[in-house]
C-alpha cells in the first residue's frame, strides 16, 4: 500500500471550518494523493506514518484562504505611487495596466504570487486584468496556486481604457477563452465570463456572456458598486435599481460574483440573497479609497441573509497590500466602528468568508474551503513562535485580530508544499525584487504618469 504523502502532527489549534466549525487541539491532518485523507487527534492517528511529518506543535492551521477580486497584473511595479489626495486614480491605473508589456507582465505577475502565497491565499480570481494569460501560465504552473482567469471585456463607452469589442466578439473571445484555459494545470486554473460592469457593457452582452459562463459550467464576475446617484441613473436608463437590472436580464444566480457591492440599498440586498448570487467584497480598498462604509457598505445585511461573500484585495494601488489576514481584520474592525455596534462582523464571520464561504462564492466550496475527509489538501500553517500571537486563549480572536499573514509559515496546494518554512522554492527573490523596481521606472517613463516621490524632502 502506497504511503500517504504529508501528516502535520501534534496541531495546536486546528481550524477544521467544516460544518460544525470543529476546533481541535492536539490535531493530526493526513493528506495522499493531493488530499485530505483523515482528520482528528493526534492520539488517534498516531500509527499513520507518511513520507513528511511536519511538527505542528507550535502551529494553528486553517484552510487555504480564497481572495474574491484581486488584480495581479499592473500594480506592483507602481505600487504606492498615488499621493493620498489624488482624486482618481483609475484613469491612471488603466493606463499604466494596459502599456504592459508579456515580460513587464509575468514578472509583476510571479511577485504578485508569491505576496499572496506567503500570506496563505492558495486560490485568488484576477478578474480580467491579466493581458497575457499564455506568458503567466508558467508563473502559474511554479507557484502551485489557484487561480480564476478571465478576459476582460465591455462593448460600451467607458472613461477608462478598457478592451472594448463588438459584443459578438466579446462572446467569441470569452467562449474561446473558457475552452482554453478551464481547468489547466491539474485544475487549479479556471476561467469564467469577466464583463467589466454593467455600466460598461450591453444588455445583449452581460446575457450571452452569461450563456457562456452556463454552456462551460463555470462563473461570471463584474464590477457591481450602486448607490443613490446610480440607482437614479439605472432606472432612468432600465427602469431597475442596478442589481434588480442585473435579475431582470438573468445575470444573477450563485455562478455570477459581483464585486465590492457598495451602496446597495434594501431592495438589492433581497434581490442578491433571493437569488442565492455571490459577492466579492474589499473591505480596505472601501476604507482607504473613502467609499463610505458607514453609509454604503451592507456586509452585516448580506451575512444575515446568508449570502456567499468573499473578500478580496484588489489591487496593489487599492488596498495596497495582498494579505487576506488584514482583509478579514479591517472586515471584522471597520463595521464595529461604522456602526458603532460590537456585534457586528465577528471574527467568526471574517475567517469563514476568507475559508468556507470565500469558496463557495468563487464556485469550489464542494471540494476546497474547509479542512474535512476527502476535500483537496489546500492548508495553511501559521508560526504562533511569535510575539503577536501570544498569548494563545482563542485562536479564532488572535488570528484575525493580532495576527497577519507574515506568520504563515507553511502553505499546502492539492498537497504539495508551496510554502516550507517561509520560503517559497518558485522564484529568486531579490532579482525578481530588482527586476519590478526597473518594471516600474520604465513603466512611468513609457506612459508619463509619475508623481513626487515624497511629500518631503529627498536627497
Ligand atoms: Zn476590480
């Protein structure tokens, strides 16, 4: 009989996520064949042998974390650049995406992967930035991640340089771009319907782009953000709220994410639970880019009608970093405030939509998001050999609240380590590190978008 692969033995905490949300101390996880074969104490497993035994005395474990809406292609080699008060940078940042060149690409891409490894994501969506998915593929392949692909498409006018088609060309490029792409790499890749936002598309399009999504078995994702100026611009122009819009032409459901979700208003918020349709939220973009939470953001309503959220970072000019360990702290933190209510958002709430609901929303709750018997083997290990996470009572508090993804010590993929020790085995750091630093001066140079390096003085 072939020996299971990997054990983590002797788990301080582990944070199984399953149905009853079982915590177990003094745990065992053994994973063959790319997944979790058996779950339990220590003391029960204890004669499994396996190729590695990891010591997972000093370690809290948890499943891989999903990231909803996370723009891997431009931003990190003109990552910070933006003064605090410039009024909108999208302009800029679509600019700056679309001079890209294949290798400025793949390069940001790869540094991008491991930000997000190292920190415990094992699954992210990039929805639709990546312009060379083919020269990608191979940073892909490297890291061992997941990844959720896309072309971005729209057929209508937009004050950003978008990629804009003819809507039968949309439709072609997506439906060629599924077929391709679903399910590469052993799985981990795969590719659904990304329409940029219904402002940006047509009606004609969303819908057969929807078909696509429905022909491949796979999902749909676009930038959805309404509020009252929105809402009044939507029903002039469709006679809906733009998510009762997005229901009367069929593109909603549990295969279609919308992302960041600001402004709904009461009758959206039913329309996007009623139809069991996901949501991606970026609660420090929403933060740092002023968008009102108090006034716009409804994640306690739509956790309260049990929608699938998801979070997400962004991009590297938004939220700025890539970590879904401060994602699930500023979700957990800033409606507290916003609503000046303690109840709201619990830690609970932050870590299931980062695990278990994260992976629903983005279609692979049947197989990843929780750690169980027969699930594929995506974990993560966090270092608690670290003053933030002493001292050690609830690990649930001390993980979304004290902790980050610097702790992660350890990342498993379809029970491969992709993460040992800290280190990733993919890529040379400090060349890659160098190389996006050049990316970046040549980027501004190539396009003329570039700002004072310092508000202060710089010699
Ligand atoms: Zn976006």
């Amino acid at each position: 009989m072939a020996q299971p692969s990997l054990k983590i033995d002797h788990i301080l905490y582990l944070l199984t996520m399953d149905r009853e949300r079982r915590i177990v101390r003094d745990a065992a996880v053994i994973v063959e064949n790319g997944r979790i074969s058996r779950v339990g104490k220590a003391a029960e497993l204890a004669s499994v042998r396996a190729d590695r035994v990891i010591d997972g005395r000093a370690m809290v474990v948890t499943p891989g974390f999903f990231n909803g809406h996370m723009h891997i292609s431009y931003g990190h080699p003109v990552r910070g650049i933006f003064p605090d008060e410039q009024a909108s940078p999208l302009v800029h940042v679509f600019n700056l995406q679309s001079a890209m060149t294949e290798d400025e690409e793949y390069h940001a891409t790869l540094l991008g992967l491991i930000e997000l490894l190292k920190s415990g994501t094992t699954c992210f969506l990039d929805p639709g930035s990546t312009k060379f998915p083919d020269a990608c593929l191979q940073a892909y392949q490297d890291a061992g991640i997941r990844v959720i692909l896309g072309e971005c498409v729209t057929d209508q006018e937009s004050p950003w340089a978008l990629p804009r088609y003819p809507a039968a060309e949309a439709v072609a490029r997506t439906d060629s771009f599924i077929a391709k792409w679903h399910g590469k790499l052993e799985g981990r890749i795969h590719a659904w319907a990304m329409p940029f936002s219904y402002e940006t598309c047509s009606t004609g399009l969303l819908q057969a782009l929807k078909r696509v999504a429905e022909q491949h078995g796979t999902g749909l994702t676009l930038h959805h953000t309404t509020g009252q100026k929105a809402r009044q611009e939507s029903v002039m122009r469709y006679g809906h709220t733009p998510t009762a819009y997005l229901q009367s032409i069929g593109v909603v459901g549990p295969s279609v994410l919308l992302a960041h979700c600001l402004g709904l208003d009461e009758g959206e918020v039913d329309c996007i639970a009623r139809t069991g349709t996901a949501v991606a939220m970026c609660p420090v973009t929403a933060a740092k880019s002023g968008r009102g939470v108090p006034e716009h953001g409804r994640m306690p309503e739509l956790l309260a009608r049990g929608v699938k959220i998801a979070l997400g970072c962004d991009s590297p000019n938004n939220c700025n970093h890539l970590d879904i360990v401060r994602a699930m702290n500023m979700a957990a933190i800033q409606y507290k405030d916003a609503r000046q209510d303690l109840r709201q958002v619990p830690a609970e709430a932050a870590l299931e939509m980062a695990t278990i609901h994260g992976a629903h929303a983005m279609g692979q709750g049947d197989e990843l998001g929780s750690i169980e018997t027969g699930k594929k083997a995506d974990l993560v290990c966090f270092d608690t050999q670290r003053p933030e996470w002493q001292a050690i009572w609830n690990p649930v508090n001390n993980l979304v609240y004290n902790a980050d993804g610097r702790s992660v010590h350890t990342v498993v993929v379809d029970g491969r380590v992709v993460v040992d020790d800290y280190r990733q085995m993919f890529a040379d750091e400090s060349r890659l590190f160098a190389k996006v630093q050049e990316i970046g001066e040549q980027l501004q140079a190539r396009t003329g978008i570039s700002f004072a390096r310092s508000k202060w003085p710089m010699s």
